[in-house]
C-alpha cells in the first residue's frame, strides 16, 4: 500500500514540475525580463563610456611641458609646509575620568 502511495506522489511531483518547466518555456515574460535587462545594461554602458572613457581619451592627449620644472621661477618657490602634529589618541588608563 505504501509503495502505491509513493509511486502516486513521484508521478505528482513530476506532473508538477513538467507543468512548471512548460510554463517558464512558454512565458513571454521570462525571457523578454532578460532582454529587456541586457539592454538596460547596454544603455547604461554606452551612458558611461560617454561621461567617463571619452574624457579621458581627451586627457591622455594631454602634453606637460616639463621644461616648466627647470625654470628659475619654479627653483626660486620655497617650502612653506607646516608640519601638523596628530593628537595622542590613547590614554594611560582608559577608566579614568575625562578632565
């Protein structure tokens, strides 16, 4: 008796899962979501590749005249930097009160 029953059960499960797989094969929607994406993606390369790759192509053209370096005016600039010291972020003892 038991083993009718779990040959009536595999035979549901595999009409079921047939049903399935014939309507994924079918749906207009399942394939059509994937193109629609892929173009979405196309679309959105070509946007980047607008706004980002072409400019810089442009600045790869770019030529730096370095004889700028050697001139006098540049050797005559002098340093004035401030060196910044960073705070002492530990305390001796981290349970002591705050003053």
């Amino acid at each position: 008796m038991f083993g009718n029953i779990r040959h009536l059960v595999a035979v549901l499960l595999l009409v079921v899962l047939g049903v399935g797989v014939y309507y994924l094969a079918t749906s207009e929607n399942f394939f059509t979501g994937h193109q629609q994406r892929a173009s979405r993606i196309e679309q959105r390369t070509e946007e980047l590749e607008r706004e980002i790759i072409v400019p810089l192509k442009r600045l790869s053209a770019v030529n730096i005249d370095v004889d700028f370096f050697a001139s006098t005016e540049f050797k005559a600039l002098s340093d004035m930097s401030v060196t910044l010291h960073t705070p002492a972020l530990v305390r001796s003892n981290p349970f002591a009160p705050v003053e």
